[in-house]
C-alpha cells in the first residue's frame, strides 16, 4: 500500500483524480479477484501485492476527492468521516476474514472484491 500510496499521486497528476481513482480500483479489485483464483501461496503474494497497490493508490485520492467536491461548510467533517470510515472497513474486514476464512479457506474473502470497481456510479 505504501507503494500504491506514492504512485497514487503522480498517477492523479497525470491523468486526474476521478481516472486515478477508478484505475486504482480496477488494480484492487483485479488484484481480488486474481488472489480468489491463485493456484498457489507465491501467487496470493503477487496478487495480494497488486490489490495493495491499488488500495494504497486510491486512498489518498480519494480524501483530495472529498475536499474538493465537499461544500464549504461541511468539508472538514467529510474528511473526518472518510478517514474515520477506513478504519471501520479494516475492523470489519478482519472480522470478516476471521469469520469466512475457517467456513470458506483463504478463497472466500477474496471472492466479493472485483465487484466494487464495476459498481456504476450514482
């Protein structure tokens, strides 16, 4: 992530923040879904490393997303709650995983990942 995280920023630069948020989350969530099908533990490793890129990418994009497309009165609190609302994704996500894994194997979890990306936009 910490990868992703530097990459995210020349990538926003680059091409802008909303392109740079939707290619993050296609490497995620490619990542998941090439982690649900890896034949083997080495490659889990490689897949999991890409959708690390990818989250790492995406999240600081997206808190620069949210500042801008805040209203005034209300950006510093949106920001807050984005940044609140990670941690709660990774409780939940742990939980999650300890939760599946054992009824499912290390495949289950990853499973529901690749849908995110290609959720339409509202």
């Amino acid at each position: 992530m910490l990868l992703g995280a530097l990459l995210g920023g020349r990538l926003a630069d680059r091409f802008g923040r909303k392109a740079a948020v939707g290619y993050s989350l296609f490497l995620a969530g490619l990542g998941s879904l090439l982690t649900a099908l890896a034949p083997g533990l080495a490659w889990v490793y490689l897949f999991r490393f890409l959708t690390g890129l990818g989250l790492g990418a995406e999240l600081p994009v997206a808190a620069s997303l949210m500042g801008e497309w805040s209203p005034k009165a209300h950006r510093g609190r949106m920001v807050v709650l984005l940044e609140a609302f990670w941690a709660v994704g990774w409780l939940l996500a742990a939980l999650l995983g300890y939760l599946l894994v054992p009824a499912f194997g290390w495949r289950g979890p990853s499973s529901p990942g690749p849908f995110p990306p290609f959720t339409p936009p509202t």
